[in-house]
C-alpha cells in the first residue's frame, strides 16, 4: 500500500503526533506558568521591598534619639553610628538622615555627608512621602523619603531608606531558581508520562496513522452496515459488543443491543446457548418466531484466554420455504413416476386380456382403476379450492399409497376460499410436514396389526382455517417439546425442523396448533380468518 508509507512517511502514526502533541502542550503549560510565577515573584519581590524600606523610614523618623540628635550642634556624631546600626539589622542598603534642605547628616558613605540628598524630597518636606526607584549614588535602588516631625509637627528633618535594585534582583534570583526546578521536574515528569501513553498507544493501534485510521473505520462502518448477512460478536462476558443491521433484522432486535447481555434480548434459548457456548458451529439451523437462521460461530482467543465468540447469521426462511416446495413437486413427480409405472402394468393387463379373447373384463378392469383414481381427484379439486394445497394432497395420497398406508380424506373437508389469508407456501410447509410425519408414523407402526392409515381434515368456515391430521401411529408423549428444533421420534440425523416449522408457521400467522391421542397422534391446527390475522 504506497499511500499508507507516504502517510507514515509525511505525518507519522498516531502515537508520534500525540506524543508531539502532548510535548508541546506541556512545554506551553510549564513556559506560561513559569512566566506568570515569575512576574508574580518580581511583584512579590517589589512590594517586600518597599514594603521594607517604608517600615525601616518610619521607624528611624519616630526614633526620639534621631530628634534629640538634631537638637545638637554636631548631628553627625550621633545619627551616623544610629544610621550604620539600622542599615546593618534590616539589610537595607542605605539609611540617609538628613535636614529638611536635603543636606545629609548620614552615608554608607562617610565623604559623601554634608552633601545634598539626590532624589526627589518635595512631597517629604511638606509632610508627605516620597516612594520612588531612583539612580543615586550608589546605583538605582526602590528608595522612600519621609518627614522626621519636631514636637510642634513641624518638619524639621527628612529619612531615606532604600535597597538597591542589584539586591533586589539577587533576591528574585534565588527565589527563581526554585521556580525554574520545578518546571524542569514538571517537563521531565511529564515527558517521560506522554511517551508511556505514546508508547501503549502506538501498541494498540500498530503504528497507523491517524488518516489510515479514520479510512479503517469508515470502511469498517460501510462494510458492516451494508452486507447483508447479520454480523454479531459476543464478549466472554455475554454482551453484546458488535451487531450490525443484518443481525438486528434477522433477529428481530428493535433497540441497539451492543453492551446488553443476549439473555436480555428477546431471542430463543437456543440461540443465546450456541453464542454464548464458546465451541465452533458451522451452518446450523436455528429458528426464530418467524425465521429460519443458518448460525456459524467461531470462538476468539488472545493469548491463549477466551475473548468472546464471533457469530454469522444467514436467512434461510426463503431457501427452506422452496425446498418444502420442491419436496412436494419431488413428491408430486414420485407420485406420477408410481402411476406410470402402475399404469403400465394395468395396460399391459388389459392388452393381454383383450389378446386372450376376453374384452368385456379388459374394459371393466381399465375402467374400474381409472374410476378410482378420478373419483379422489374430483373429490380433492372440489372440496379444496386452493390449487397448491389439492396438489399437495394428490401427491401425499399417492405417497401413502406406494407406502402402502391408507391415506384417508375426510368427508367434512371443504375449503371454498382460496384466499385465505396464509400464504399457501406456509399451508404447504404446515399441512406437507404434518401429513409426512403422519405417514412415517403410520408406516412405522404398521407391524402392530391392522392396516397402518393417516386421516386428513381440511375445512374452511368464518372461525378460520382448520388443518387435522391423525394417524395410526404409536402417539407423541413429549408434547411440550415436539415443536422444538432437534425433537424427533428418528434415531438418524438430520431430523427435528419440520414440526419446528410447522410450529413457527402457526405462530407467525397467530394461530394454534393442538396435540392429541385417539388410535395415534392427532394434530389441529387453526388459522384465524385473514381479517383477524391482519
């Protein structure tokens, strides 16, 4: 596939861009909490400062040494030592005294005293403050000037205190350092936890990318939705993990059943069992309320442990309606191959007699055996009006004929409607399978004395459909279970669906179907009319 390796080629996996992805959010994180820890530490820095420099001002401003200092003829003397104290105990960075004028009485700087005071003072000398960063003399510093007030509130001396911005700086250095540790800790930590994700990521998607992925599942989404076949997969759990439109018609599931369990849904035992069993199955038969399903499972496994079981559903409602069809015509052209060859042998009978000088019992034989024969056609064709089911029953009569079981229509029978609301593929597979039964039945038990014989009713009035057929059989004991798939009277297999049908039918058009005993099995079945069907 040239156009998947140019993908990975241009673009990488997956797996590679959300690692980018995820490394470059997180350098954008840790980069914007950095700056903005930072701008928070400067203002932080700045107020501690000033904050500083006013209390340590104020505090030398309302000394009473500093006022009686200034009384004296040599204020130097006295407010110098003071001054050099107060700078060294708060770590401030100078401690100016000086007169209202600006002429300084203290320095860090002995031969700078007497000199005048480079700064701002105005707003100080009128009994104000004075909060600034300013570049004096030894270098720009965040400086205050405040008034020194003599005992009739008059200013008679000024104080400045400051730090300068090299310390200030210093500072913001060392509490940086912290800050620029925990981000490097954070990418590090980060990093290494996106390319984990990364890393299992690109494990369970095998490397593809994310164009490939998005083809896959569109492909995934169209094929699913669009074959016909249903498409079921059932976790070891047994929920519904996948379904597709052809399962949930099949199975006749209204809602979405992905994450419900099967037992929850409104489908057969039967069918729950053969998902959930965890064996493979191949093409076998299973009935719903109105439909024939050919099932296939086959187990999943991952390293050796059960991971669920994907299921394949065909419909088979159509192809087992026609081939009850074509087990009739093949009953029909049995029937017929049978007549031809009994005819035959009564032509030769009778060719013979007229050969041995006897015409009068050639033509009465000839007669007699076609009289017969009418006679049951003329009596099926007149009292059935549907023409499939009086075929049906030709051919069935000729099959217990050449079975040697006596096949016996009752004289109620009478259907003057052919339209009776049930399709007559569905009376086929409802009367066809029972009258078969019979006939095995019948058949079988023949050894018992008597002659073995099936009895078959069909009659139409405003209560519906009736279809009764009895037979001289050993009976059906296990009636609840005779209308499961499976249930069979047969030692062989490939037995156990007709009844089931003939059940499935009945149901589908809400019918009822009895079971009784009288010399054998008797089974009545009752259609309603089509209006009440309807």
């Amino acid at each position: 596939m040239p156009s998947t390796t140019r993908i990975r080629t241009r673009r990488g996996s997956l797996a590679r861009q959300l690692l980018v992805l995820q490394l470059v959010v997180l350098f954008v994180l840790v980069a914007a909490g950095l700056t903005f820890a930072y701008l928070d530490s400067v203002r932080a820095t700045e107020d501690r400062a000033e904050d500083k420099v006013i209390a340590v001002a104020e505090s030398v401003a309302d000394a009473p040494g500093v006022l009686a200092a200034l009384s004296t003829s040599e204020p130097t003397a006295t407010l110098q030592p003071f001054a050099q104290s107060v700078r060294a105990d708060t770590r401030v960075d100078f401690v100016t005294i000086m007169d209202k004028n600006g002429i300084r009485y203290t320095h860090p700087n002995p031969e700078l005293i007497g000199q005048p005071f480079i700064g701002n003072i105005g707003e100080a000398q009128r009994g104000g403050r004075v909060l600034e960063t300013y570049a004096g003399s030894l270098g720009p510093s965040e400086r205050v000037v405040v008034p020194v007030h003599g005992a009739a509130g008059q200013v008679v001396a000024l104080v400045s205190v400051g730090i300068t911005v090299e310390a200030i700086d210093a500072e913001l250095r060392e509490r940086l350092w912290p800050l620029i540790g925990v981000a490097v800790a954070v990418l590090v930590v980060g990093g290494i936890g996106s390319y984990l994700v990364s890393a299992r990521l690109r494990r369970q998607t095998r490397g593809i990318a994310p164009e490939e992925l998005s083809n896959l599942f569109e492909y995934h989404e169209a094929v699913l939705h669009s074959v016909r076949e249903g498409l079921l997969l059932v976790g070891g759990d047994g929920r519904v993990v996948l379904c597709n439109d052809g399962a949930r018609a099949l199975l006749e599931v209204t809602d979405d059943p992905v994450g419900r369990e099967l037992s929850a849904l409104d489908i057969p035992d039967d069918l729950v069992e053969a998902f959930t069993s965890g064996e493979e199955r191949t093409d076998e038969l299973h009935l719903t309320e109105a439909r024939v399903l050919v099932v296939s499972t086959s187990p999943v496994r991952s390293g050796g442990k059960a991971m669920g079981t994907v299921v394949i559903l065909r419909d088979h409602t159509e192809l087992q309606a026609l081939t009850g069809e074509l087990t009739t015509v093949r009953g029909l052209a049995e029937a017929l191959r049978s007549q031809a060859h009994e005819a035959a042998n009564r032509l030769h009978t009778v060719v013979s007699l007229v050969e041995i000088g006897r015409p009068e019992q050639a033509v009465e034989f000839a007669t007699a055996e076609l009289a017969l024969a009418q006679e049951l056609t003329d009596r099926v064709v007149g009292a059935v009006a549907e023409p499939v089911l009086a075929a049906l029953l030709l051919g069935k009569a000729a099959e217990a004929s050449e079975r040697g079981v006596e096949f016996t229509i009752t004289p109620d029978t009478v259907m003057e409607d052919a339209d009776t609301g049930v399709p007559p593929r569905d009376l086929v597979t409802i009367l066809g399978n029972l009258i078969d039964n019979g006939i095995d039945a019948a058949a079988g038990n023949a050894g018992d004395g008597g002659r073995p014989g099936v009895e078959v009713t069909v009659r139409s009035d405003p209560e519906g459909l009736l279809l009764r057929v009895a037979d001289t059989g050993p009976g059906v004991d296990d009636v609840e279970d005779v209308f499961r798939r499976g249930w069979s009277t047969k030692p062989e297999d490939g037995h156990g669906l007709g009844l089931a049908l003939v059940g499935q039918a009945v149901r589908r058009h809400s019918g009822t179907i009895d079971v009784g005993r009288d010399e054998g099995a008797v089974f009545t079945v009752r259609l309603p009319p089509k209006e009440s069907a309807r």
